[in-house]
C-alpha cells in the first residue's frame, strides 16, 4: 500500500511539472518579447528623430 501512495505521489508531481514548466517557459518568453519590443520602440523613435 506504501508503493501504491508512492508512485500516486510521483505521478501528481510529473503531472503537476508537465503543467507548470511550460507555463514558466511562457512566462518567461511573454516578458522577454515586451522588454525587447520597448527596446525596439526606443530605436525606432530615435530613426525617426534623425530623419
């Protein structure tokens, strides 16, 4: 009954990593594109200053 709980256990917390690692990753990937597109609208205003 022990090793039933234990793979139970094991189980819940692969299936919990499935859900939340992919969930960071595009977190993460969701803050990188808005800090890089800020970065790419500075650029932008700083071309068309020049023109």
């Amino acid at each position: 009954m022990k090793a039933l709980k234990t793979v139970a256990v094991a189980l819940g917390i692969t299936l919990g990593a499935m859900i939340v690692i992919p969930l960071i990753v595009l977190a993460g990937l969701f803050v990188w594109l808005k800090l890089t597109e800020e970065s790419d609208e500075e650029a932008l205003d700083l071309d068309q200053e020049g023109a």
